[in-house]
C-alpha cells in the first residue's frame, strides 16, 4: 500500500509540475511548426545561457520579444525582435511558424514582425532553435546545412562573441548597431555603431549622419582603439574577401559573459558580468562622454566633471523632465521664455533680448565670420539679427550662431580652449537690481490701482483662450497657414523624429495641439528673401491634386525655412520597394495603381498648372503612399524655391544620379522630359523591387537590370522573369510588358522621343496601345561603361510624342 501511495504522489507531483511550468516543454530551446510562444512562456537554449520570450523594461506596459542571458540576475536583453512595433497583451500575443517563417502576431492576431525569408519547405520541417552562443536560427529539420535566417544578421544594440559584425560586398548591406531610445524603449535611439569598409574601421555616428569617434583602421588592432593594452577578454578576426568585410569577436573564456553595446549615452561599451559586483565597464569609446557628438541635446551643456554630466543652460529647461529624471539627455532643452526679437509690438522698448556670459565653454560648430571691429559691434551684430542664438568674440574676430546650439561643451576654467559663449536669452531671464527695484514701486502702484490689473488679467485671460482655440496657425490666403518656428519646435519635439532626408533639406514628424499629425520638412540652401520666398510658397500651396502631397503652411523666420505637409502613415515607396525586412510586400496590382497615379500627379504638374512645374528629383523616396496606399508625389516645386541651378543640381543629387536623364550633364535647357527619365527609370524598379543601381541575374545572364529588361521586351521573352521573385509570378502578364514598355520609352536618350505623362497616363490606363520601344541607347553603351549609366553619345530619333 505504501508504495502504491508513493507512486500516486509522485504522479500528482508530475501532474502538477507540467500543470504550473509556463515554459515550452517539447524541446526546451525550440519551437516547431506546431508549438507558439506566448505570455510567459520562454524558449531557454540548450546549455542554458540564453532566454528567448516576451519582455518589458521599466514601467513601460509595452512587450516585446526578446533575448536575455538566464544566468545573470538582473535581466539583460541582448537581441529585440519586434523593437518598433510593441504589443501590449502578451498573453494574447504570440511567436509561431507560419509558412516556413517565424512571425509575431499581436493581441488583434496581426503579423508585425517576420523573418520574412523566401523558402519552399515540406511541411512541418521548419524550426526555431535558440543557440547558446546568442544566436535565433531558423532551419529546416532536415537540412543542417546554411540556417534560412538567424538573428545574428540582425542586430540591434548588442553585439556578442561568436558573432560576425560588418559589411556584406554583395548586398550592399551594413549591419548596425542602434542604441535603445531610452531605458524602456529598444526602438532605435540617436547612436549608431558601424563599419567603414574602406579602411576597416568601426564608427560611432550622431543621428545616423554624424561620425563622432572612429577605431582607426585595422593593422592587427585598431589604430586609434582608446585602450593600448590588450583585450584579455574578447579579441577580434578580420573576414576580408569577395563576399564580405567583417570581424569576428572571439572570447577567450566561454565561461566569461562579455559583450559589446552600444549604450543609451552614446558611448560603446564592452560589460563583464561578475555574480558578486555585476556587470563592470571594462572599456568605452570614446572614453570621455563629451566626446559623443550632442550627448546633452539642444542648449544642453555636457561636462565630464559634473554629476549629472548634462545641464541645460540658464533660461533653458529639459524638453522632457521624465526622460532627463531617467539620465537620457540627448532630447536637449528649449526656452522657458520667447525671445522679443521679431515681436514688432515690442520693438524699442526695454524689454530688449540680452546676452548671459558663459566662460570656458567649447564653442559649437558652424559658426559664421561676422565683420565687426570691437566687442560691442559684435554684439550688436547678433542683437539686430534675430536668428542669431550666440555669439563669440576674441582675437580671432566676431562669430555668431544661428538656430540651435548643439554640443555645448562647459570646460575646466585652466583650459586654454575655452572660450566665452553669450548667450541670447530674453530681458526677463537677466532681471538687474534695478529691475527689482522697479518690481517693488511697480507693486505699491498696482495696489492702488487693483480694479484696473484686475480688468486687464481678465483681458489677458480672454486672449489667451483665443489664443489657444486658433494656435499659432495664421491663415494666409486660401487655406495655407504661417505657423511659428517654436510652435513646429514644440510639435516635432525638437526635430527628434526624422522621417526621411533629401536633396532640400529633412523631413520631421510631428503632432499640433488638435493632434493633427503632420510632417515638417526643413529646407536647406534657400537664399530667398521673405516676399518672394512666401510668394512662391503660396503658388505651391494652390496646387491641389488627389496625387500630390497637400502643403498645409509654412514658416519663415530669417534664416529658418520650413513647409508643413499632410503626414502619410504608409512612408515612402522606397521603403517598401526595397526593405526586403518588411512584412506585407507590395502586390503587383498596388505597385501598378501606385505607378499610375505618380503619374497622373506628374502629369498634373507639367500641364495643369499655371505654370509648367518641373520636379527635378523623382525617385521612390519622394513617392508617398497614405493609409490606402495611394501614391503622392512630394518636393514638387521645391527645385525653383531653393533657386536649383545646374550647377547645384550635379553636386546635391549624386546620391540618386541613377535617375537623372542625359541633359542634366549635356547642359541643354531642362524640361519636364527629364522628369519622364526619371518616371521610367523608376518604372524598372517597380517590376524587380530592386534598386537598378545594383547588378543582375537573369537566366545566367549578369548585367545591369534596365538593360535585361529591355532585351527581354525587345527579344519578345518572358517578362515574368523580369518580376520581383518575392511576388512569386503572381501578376498580369500584360501589364508587366506594358510598364517595362513605357519605361523604355520614357529612357530614350532624346527627349523628344519620350511620352508626356498624360500620354503614360492614357498608356498605363488602357486607353492606348504602346508600341514596341527601339533600345535606348544609353542601356547599348551600358555594358561599354557601367560608370556612365546614363550620360551617353546621341543616338539618331526613333519618335516623336
């Protein structure tokens, strides 16, 4: 009896094991096609060093699933899946194998995060297996040779032993490492850590534009590395070939976790973990924090010798309390109290801008040379100008500086680089004796005159409401509306969300007091004065098409130039033409409806218009898609406002040189037939969902896609071998031939022989016929020069549009 009651307890024992284990339990570090991961359920790798599940940081209520080391007692998260796009139930949320892929599905059962890869597996045989090393592979069972994905490919802020970190020559693709947005958000922050692989160095990049520290090229060590003695911890192997320029990161004791990060400050950091003191800091780069490039925001002074190492300067204060109470500094500070300057009804009187002197201060970058002979001439240089922000005098002459002041540096007062940076605050923030003096007179005579305040509090109370029912909008004609530059300083949270850069400047996102959600684009290189520049700005604003992106308003205060548009949830049709990491692949009816209404947008702009409206820069990233994916042609009319010359066109459009027609080089007069280039260049990208500035495959053939296409069309081949492979032959075979035709048209060499757009239109609308297009000739000289893709001889006329 007694040894049938102990088996009875041991199997309830066993019941009860499995009934509490939250964990997968059929293969502890994998999940098949017919298991999912949801709530607090975790996959743990087969040594148990790693933990892969759902996760949350701080006191945010988003999860996401991630990848953290089992062994150390304060979570550590290493890889993110899904770090843009957040779920909030974990339990209703979960991680499977769908189609050969491992996707994430939120709480309303949507996919939002994808391995996306293209396989053809038998079914069942696809799986998820966590590594000990770090690495999330995803492989067909019954095949153990090359993983179909791993997370190793896509790192986020972590970079781990074992792992393979660089640039891949075939691609063209460079991994990168994003710091977190702060400490409970791992979408990616200010930071980034990369490869040059020119010389084989790592750089450390502001904004994902500016390099602030770099290794120094690799000579068996990087040469400018901060730390001279070795690294007994981990060390690193170049993989330099055909393929690839990476390095590989040993360490030298498995037993010892040791990683790189780039960290929320800016700063890379190799941690080792010790069970008794923690993680340690064994190395940074750059090892000063006022060496990271605006690591205290705008109007944030950074000092290596303070604690905190952030302040904002006087008559500043943080843009967001909570991210600076959490030690996140690089969102900057703004002004507690508007300037005078540019308020006319308070012009002359004495409530004048005045200056605050800071000694020993590293002085911020592009600063402009004023003429001016004394202290006082400088100062009242930058008094009068009413962009100017600062200014500078010394023996070098008079600097001043306009907009936001970024990397302010507060150095030691025996450094001899130090120099004294006046500040423009308003009159208020730098009150005299004097001034308290006439506060107290001020106060004895209001009291006697109490029921006259009284009225007037009550006035100002009034206007105030006014106030914020209009906002800052002013109409100006029409619908168009002059908004300030503080109130799209405040809406875009001081320029922090960046949607997108261009030849005219970068693009902001943004939300106004109504919630409105807009994008601020601002410009860059405009030397229009304020008539003509809010004359041009209205012409704009008149043009209205269901095809062109809306301009809502404006901002114009001296130097500082911005346009308000319509926002647009789906982004840019680069970036989901080209993203191959995204989830939902434009299908090849959405990029036909898309090319057709770019060009009856374009179409409207060279023939409806007033004035014929050349574009000058059409590409993919200046084709915009709404929330139906209905195509907007953005930057219209921006080449005139920014006065674009040939000249300037040649230096500012040489990142998306694959688009300009052949008279941008011959220097003959530019028409709207350089517009049609670009449209049918385009046009090629569409049908492969590939950049054509990259090599080809097709049939054993490598050339030049554009070229491939042609021939197929000219030679009366299959054109769905011209399809992107990730649409699977999965469109009509006749309007594949139709675009490839018109984009052959809209690419001869003579622009006389290209279609208007309203000719594409009625073309692509199936309202005329194409004929078939003689071979371009710059696609013949192609494989004469592959430098030279589109500046070619002029060949004789085939037709005329």
């Amino acid at each position: 009896m007694d040894t049938m009651a102990n088996s009875t307890f041991k199997l309830l024992v066993t019941i009860l094991c499995l009934f509490l284990n939250t964990h997968i339990s059929l293969g502890a570090d994998t999940i098949s096609a017919n298991q999912s991961l949801s709530g607090d359920q975790t996959i743990v790798s087969a040594g148990g060093v790693f933990v892969l599940g759902f996760f949350h940081s701080g006191n945010s209520s988003n999860y996401y699933i991630g990848m953290w080391y089992k062994q150390v007692t304060t979570q550590t998260v290493v890889w993110v899946a899904n770090r843009e796009k957040p779920v909030s139930d974990r339990f209703s949320s979960e991680l499977r194998i769908l189609n050969d892929n491992l996707v994430l599905f939120n709480e309303s059962n949507s996919p939002i995060w994808s391995t996306n890869v293209n396989a053809t597996m038998s079914s069942g045989s696809v799986q998820a297996v966590l590594m000990d090393n770090g690495n999330l592979v995803l492989k067909d069972e019954s095949n153990n040779s090359k993983p179909l994905w791993q997370s190793f490919d896509y790192l986020t802020d972590t970079w781990l032993p074992g792992n393979k970190f660089g640039y891949n020559k075939l691609t063209k693709m460079k991994q990168v490492l994003f710091s977190w947005k702060n400490s409970e958000d791992p979408a990616p922050g200010l930071f980034s850590f990369q490869i040059d692989p020119s010389d084989a160095s790592y750089v450390t990049l502001w904004n994902r534009s500016r390099i602030y520290w770099n290794t120094g090229p690799w000579t068996g060590r990087f040469t400018l590395a901060p730390e001279k003695r070795p690294n007994i911890i981990l060390y690193f192997e170049i993989v330099s070939n055909d393929n690839e320029t990476s390095f590989m990161m040993h360490a030298t004791n498995s037993s010892v976790i040791s990683f790189i990060t780039m960290d929320l400050t800016g700063k890379m950091k190799q941690l080792m973990w010790r069970p008794e003191t923690g993680w340690n800091v064994l190395r940074t780069f750059p090892r000063q924090q006022c060496q990271v490039y605006a690591s205290c925001g705008s109007y944030g002074s950074c000092n290596d010798n303070s604690e905190p190492f952030c302040l904002c300067l006087e008559g500043f204060e943080p843009n967001s309390p909570k991210e600076w109470d959490l030690k996140h500094y690089s969102g900057g500070c703004s002004r507690k109290t508007e300037l005078q300057c540019g308020n006319h009804s308070n012009f002359g009187s004495e409530e004048r801008d005045k200056f605050l002197a800071i000694s020993a201060m590293s002085l911020p970058e592009n600063q402009l040379f004023v003429k001016a002979g004394s202290f006082a001439e400088c100062e009242s240089s930058c008094l009068t100008n009413c962009s100017c922000t600062a200014y500078a005098y010394n023996s070098s002459g008079c600097s001043i500086w306009t907009g936001d002041l970024l990397n302010l540096k507060q150095l030691g007062e025996d450094d001899s680089s130090g120099r004294t940076l006046y500040i423009r605050l308003a009159a208020s923030e730098l009150r005299s004796p004097k001034d308290n003096k006439g506060t107290i007179i001020g106060v004895v005579l209001g009291s006697v005159a109490g029921l006259v305040i009284l009225i007037g509090l009550v006035l100002v109370l009034l206007l105030r409401r006014r106030k914020k029912t209009v906002g800052a909008r002013i109409p100006v004609g029409g619908s168009l509306m002059a908004f300030g530059y503080r109130d799209l300083q405040n809406a875009t949270k001081n320029f922090s969300e960046i949607l997108g850069r261009g030849g005219f400047g970068s693009v902001f996102k943004g939300v106004l007091p109504d919630s409105t959600v807009i994008a601020v684009k601002r410009l860059e290189g405009v030397d229009q004065g304020e008539k003509q520049f809010r004359a041009e700005v209205s012409i704009i604003g008149t043009i209205q098409h269901v095809n062109l992106v809306r301009l809502l308003g404006f901002c114009s205060q001296g130097t500082k130039k911005l346009l308000v548009y319509d926002y647009l949830s789906n982004g840019s049709l680069a970036s989901h033409l080209f993203d191959t990491e995204k989830l939902n692949i434009l299908d090849w009816k959405t990029r036909y409806q898309i090319a057709l209404g770019t060009a009856k947008g374009l179409a409207y702009l060279h023939e409806n218009c007033r004035d014929c409206i050349i574009h000058c820069d059409i590409k993919p990233e200046n084709i915009l898609l709404d929330k139906e994916f209905c195509s907007k042609v953005a930057d219209f009319g921006l080449a005139k406002l920014v006065g674009r010359d040939f000249s300037r066109i040649l230096t500012t459009m040489r990142g998306t040189r694959g688009y300009l027609a052949p008279e941008w080089i011959s220097g003959v007069a530019i028409t709207s037939k350089a517009d049609v280039y670009s449209y049918g260049m385009m046009l090629f990208e569409f049908v492969s969902g590939k950049r054509n500035s990259g090599l080809c495959e097709l049939d054993g053939k490598v050339s030049y896609f554009p070229c491939l296409a042609a021939s197929v069309i000219m030679k009366g081949g299959n054109v769905l071998s011209l399809l992107d492979p990730r649409l699977e032959e999965q469109a009509t075979i006749e309007e594949i031939e139709r675009v490839c035709r018109v984009a052959c048209w809209c690419i001869q060499y003579d622009e006389v022989d290209r279609p208007s757009m309203s000719k594409v239109v009625q073309i692509l609308g199936g309202v005329l016929e194409v004929e078939l297009p003689p071979m371009p000739r710059s696609l013949e000289l192609f494989n004469d020069d592959q430098e030279n893709v589109m500046y070619f001889s002029e060949p004789s006329s085939s037709k005329s549009w």
